[in-house]
C-alpha cells in the first residue's frame, strides 16, 4: 500500500478511467463524486507481472478539490502521474544506496557525506533522522544523486516535507530529476493539503501570479492566511520580533566590491556597543540587552547576557531598560522565572517616568489580568498615553482592542486607523490584522488582492526565512552552490529578495551546478518572478537581456518596456533604466528618434540619483555639440547662395564690409564718448 498524506483533507473522485503513464487503466472510484474510500488500478514491474494497486484515501481528501478548483480530470491525471512517478514503490520500499561517485571536485570548507541513515531507529526518530539526512544532501550537496533516496523514501511514506523537497527538486531538476512544474505542483500540493506551511506559500505564490496555474486570488488569500496566522501566533507567544530580519541584497553589496561586507560590519558594530557598555554607556547597555533578548541579524538571542545588561541600565535608573526586565519577567526566559509581581513592578517603575514601553506592558497586563485585576478602562488610558508619543506597540494594542471589541465597543474603522498607523513602520501585526479586514471586508472596502500582498508580507517573516541568512553566509564564505540552493528555496516561496539574490548568483559567480547557458536561463527566470514583484532592478536586468540578447533574443520593444516599468517606478525609480531610456530616444532604438524626450530622460536620471548626474550631464553636452555641429553643417547652403550672387570671392566681400562695419562703430563710440 502507498500512504499519500498522514493529515489531509478532503479529496474527491469520479469514475474516470485514465489510460497511459505506463500503468495500464487506473480506476477512480464512486460516481456521485462522493469522497472515495480507495483508489485501485494495476501496475507492470520491470519483470511483466501485473499487480493490483489500491492506494486508500482519507475521507479529508476532497479538500484539495476546493483548495485549489482543480477539475476532476485534471485530477485524476495528477493522481495518475503520481502512481507513475512512484511506480517502484508498488513491489518494494525504496532503500537507501551508497551514494555515487562526485561528478565535482570536493570544494573547500566540504564536509564529509554520510552514506546512508541508520534503521535501527524507532519510526518518529527515524523519520527526523532520514529528513535530516536528506536536507544536509539537498543544502550542502546538491548535485550529488544520493539526495534523492531519503527525499523519495519521505514522500512515498506520505511526509509532507518529503513532497516540498521532491516538488523542488523537480522545480529546478536538482538531483538527477527532471524539470517538470507539472510535478513539481502535484508535490507541492500534497504537501500543502499534509499541512506543509512552506508548500503553501510556495503554491499560494503561484496562484497570485500565475506562475504554472491560471491567477487564482482567492486561493492565494486562504493560502496565505493560513501560513500568516501561524507566524503571528507564534511571534506573539514566543516573543520574536514584530520587525523582521533584514534582507541583504547582494546587488548591493557587490556595487562597492572593496568595502567591507555587512557580516564584517554587524561584528565591528557589535563590539563596539559591547565595548561601551562594559565601560558603563547606558545607551549601549539598554540596545545591546535588547538586540540579546530579542535575537538579531547574525546574533542569537542570549537572555542571559541580556538581564544581566538590562538589569546594570535599570539600577542607572534607564526606563527603556526598566521596561524590557518587566518584559522579561511578565514571558520567563533562559535568565529569569515568570513572575508578574516583578513584571508589574518593573512596568510600574518604567511608567511613572512616562515610557511608552512601560505604559504598554502596563496597559497589557490590566488588559490579560497578568498579576492585577482586569481593568480595561486603566489599559486604555495607558495605550492612549503611549500611542500619542507614536510608540508602534501601542497602536496595535489599540487596535487589537477595537478589532475584538476588549473592553469598547467594536469599531473596524477606528481599528483599521491605528493599526494602518503601525504598519507606516513595519509591525507584522499591523500586516496581519489588515490583511485580515482586506480580505473579509470589515472596516474597509474588500481587497483580494491588498488582502494577499498584505498577508504575503507576513508569512515571508516566519521562522522558515532564516534560510536568506544561512545563505548569505554561504555566500561571504564562497560556497555558491550552498548559496543557491538555499535562495533558490527561499525564491520558491515568494521573496522578491531570494528572487534576485539567486539571479545574481547564477551571473556573478561560478555555481556548477547549471552550464552557463543553463544559468542564465534560469537567472532570467528569477529576474522575471522578481519583475512581477515589482523589482526595479530586476526589470532593469530584463531590459539589459533584451537589449543585448542575452539569454533571449535581442528585442528593443520588449527593452523599452522593461525599462519604462524601472525607470517610472513610484518608489523606487531606476536612474540607470531612465538613462538608458535617455539613449534609446535619442538613437532611435526601438522608438522614433526625439531628442526631447531624450533630453527628458537624462534629467529624470540625474534628478532620480546623485550617482546618476555626472553621466547626465556629459550626455546632455553630447547632445549640445552634437546639435551645434549638426547646424553648422546646414550653413554650407549659405555658401552655395553667394557664389552664385557675388562670385567665388565673396568671402572677400564680405570680410570688407565687416571692416567697413567696425569702422564706423569705433568711430561713433569716439564720438559719443
């Protein structure tokens, strides 16, 4: 028997007979398209011999129907390519072969490959060290066949990161498998209904921009609010951050080769605010206790040190720090018990000297009844006196409060005002909530599609997309092939940053993994799921491909487009993709030459970037000269003219009469003068 999911839902069937992928006639069972109990069919071994095949279905499986509006013969063709793809599974389980000889040489700072996963295991522990095992072979040696085995073992045992991982393989023909979204899909689906949050993002990314299934926003909005609500709830229970980690553009970096990288500076950074609080700063006690509490960009959290920072500012007397130990308190961590009377007093303390971190916590622990009696008139007035001195914390607090209707009277409008206020500085919450209103249409006009890009915003800040910093610091200690792999997953879940990192890669450095006509393929593939993101750079790089033909064929129109959308950008403009628009216009490149328009573009460039307006100039003065150059060729009709009135010499005429002309004039200066 073939176990397709372990926690599915819903799946439904029809009595349709689909014949091919070598299975000979597959039969889906009931014909009132009831959810069906079982699916039979027959399948050939490699000897000839026949065999029954019956795959038994939970009766959850019709949800995948209606998640995604998959017609029924489509899906029956995906259940049918599913029984060719696992096909060897029918006469035995797939076991674990030694891995094959390297087609690479083993590069620096490599590992030693293990060779297989012991089976001397209880099945839960076998089954995280199998995946395990797998996710070292996918990351850090990708094009190695033997990532295959334990991937392909998880997937036919019905474990839904078994299906991501195969799903992606396939994506991009990793590990000896074919290229084929069709397959890639029908993983990435049974993943997502197994309850894979990543699986779900990456389909719930494609059915909002239609990347190898029609435009779908409404399945996009259930797919991500699904994955949202996980990553709120668990910031809120586990105290992360309501600002995500910062996403490194290697673009960026790469413009100043000779500078320093941004792990160099966050460690320079780092130790000197260690420095200066050891010394006694308090400013750099309070952020450093902080930024340890809280975790950071190549900084774990270390609670530990963090009270001990904390509780040397508090004792100085800083509010900030008074605040963050009550915090610390009110959670428990690694450093101190939960405790709500030293929660209380501290928040208490941070309060009374007008601190909006203390009012907050102050305010939310009458709201919860954390060691005190609710109060949520005390609460209101806290987060009021907090939100009016902007504090980001308050105003989601104050919204949560009117969007539930806690202690007032329910009001959308007045919770889609504060919590619009927090969002203009990023709180996830903020996304969230009115990702939430957008999509059920409470307290403003219904959006789908500001319901998805808000909601696209806060699953791209879960615990998942710590695969961009483990990326990056392959990427600064020169193992690109790590490197890609890693941006090439966090690409397929929807960030426009892995999107152009990966393309970056591919055309920068030396992965292996790919030829150099395979890499550039795929790194205009990236740069156009990046475009359609929004990326000025990356519809610049598309407008570069199309007009030099790299990688497509040379096309001046398509240029023209790619460059308008850069250059023309709200945000964001491109001053490379305006000057490039100056030089189109002015050469006549795909556009009826107009030396206006040119002029209009190399403006805008030098307006749009300091960087930009040397280069302006130097084109607007090209175009001076050339213009003055181009007149005085037009005065040899002049020429032409007098010849043929005063003869060959009347150069010579008219050289007098300019003498005659200056004559006169000295003449009438001497004499007023």
């Amino acid at each position: 028997m073939i176990r397709l999911a372990s926690s599915t839902k819903n799946f439904f069937a029809s009595s349709i007979c689909v014949r091919g992928f070598g299975l000979g006639d597959i039969k889906v069972g009931s014909t009132q398209r009831k959810p069906a109990k079982s699916i039979s069919g027959c399948s050939t071994d490699k000897s000839g011999k026949r065999q029954e095949v019956k795959v038994r279905l939970s009766s959850e499986y019709v949800m995948m129907a209606k998640l995604i509006n998959i017609h029924e013969h489509v899906t029956c063709l995906l259940l049918s390519v599913m029984f060719a793809t696992l096909g060897a599974a029918v006469t035995r389980q797939p076991q674990l072969v030694e891995p094959k000889k390297q087609i690479l040489d083993k590069p620096k700072n490599s590992y030693e490959e293990p060779t297989s996963v012991r089976e001397d295991l209880t099945p839960k522990v076998l089954l995280k060290t199998t995946f395990k095992f797998a996710l070292e072979q996918l990351f850090l040696r990708p094009e190695s066949f033997n990532v295959l085995h334990p991937l392909r073992k998880l997937a036919y045992d019905g474990d839904p990161g078994g299906h991501l991982y195969i799903g992606f393989m396939h994506s991009f023909g990793l590990g000896g498998l074919e290229r084929s979204q069709a397959k890639a899909l029908m993983h990435y689906t049974f993943a997502a209904i197994g309850g894979c949050e990543q699986a779900q993002m990456i389909l719930a990314y494609r059915y909002h921009f239609g990347r190898s299934v029609s435009k779908n926003c409404e399945v996009a909005l259930d797919l991500y609010r699904r994955v949202a609500k996980i990553v709120e709830d668990d910031r809120t229970q586990n105290s992360r951050s309501a600002f995500p980690l910062e996403k490194i553009r290697l673009s960026d970096e790469s413009d100043d080769p000779s500078g320093p990288t941004t792990n160099q500076l966050d460690r320079d950074l780092l130790q000197y605010y260690q420095f200066l609080a050891d010394k006694g700063d308090v400013k750099a006690q309070v952020g450093l206790g902080q930024l340890l509490f809280q975790g950071g960009r190549n900084v774990p959290r270390d609670h530990v040190r963090a009270f001990r920072y904390l509780s040397r500012a508090t004792t100085a007397g800083d509010s900030n720090a008074m605040a963050l130990l009550g915090k610390m308190y009110l959670e428990g961590s690694d450093a101190v018990a939960q405790s709500n009377a030293t929660a209380l007093k501290y928040f208490s303390m941070s309060a009374e000297k007008g601190n909006p971190y203390g009012q907050t916590g102050l305010a939310k622990m009458y709201r919860l009844g954390s060691g005190v009696p609710v109060d949520y008139s005390q609460a209101l007035k806290l987060l009021k006196l907090a939100a009016e001195q902007g504090f980001l914390e308050a105003h989601v607090e104050l919204g949560h409060m009117f969007y539930f209707g806690i202690g007032v009277e329910k009001s959308y409008p007045v919770a889609f005002k504060y919590f619009q206020q927090a969002l203009m500085q990023g709180h996830t919450s903020a996304f969230y909530y009115l990702g939430l209103m957008n999509g059920q249409g409470t307290g403003v006009v219904r959006n789908c599609h500001n319901a998805v890009d808000l909601l696209k915003e806060v699953a791209e800040r879960g615990p998942w997309m710590s695969f961009m910093q483990e990326a990056y610091k392959a990427y600064s200690e020169g193992r690109m092939n790590e490197a890609l792999i890693r941006y090439m997953f966090v690409a397929e879940l929807g960030s426009e940053v892995a999107q152009s990192n990966a393309a970056h890669v591919l055309t920068n450095t030396n992965p292996v993994l790919y030829s150099a006509n395979a890499s550039l393929a795929l790194a205009i593939r990236f740069w156009q799921m990046a475009a359609d993101q929004g990326s000025p750079a990356a519809r610049l790089k598309l407008g570069d491909a199309y007009f030099y033909g790299y990688g497509v064929p040379a096309d001046y129109n398509e240029a023209l487009q790619y460059y308008r959308l850069a250059g023309e950008d709200n945000f964001r403009p491109s001053a490379q993709a305006l000057f490039n628009l100056g030089l189109m216009h002015e050469h006549g490149q795909g556009v009826p030459a107009d030396n206006h328009l040119a002029r209009r573009y190399y403006h805008l460039a030098a307006t749009a970037s300091e960087d930009a307006q040397v280069p302006a100039q130097l084109a607007l003065f090209k175009m001076a000269l050339a213009e003055m150059i181009k007149r005085m060729r037009s005065l040899q009709w002049i020429e032409t003219t007098m010849s043929g009135l005063l003869g060959d010499n009347w150069d010579l005429y008219m050289m007098a009469i300019f003498m005659v002309f200056l004559v006169i004039l000295r003449y009438m200066r001497s004499y007023l003068f």
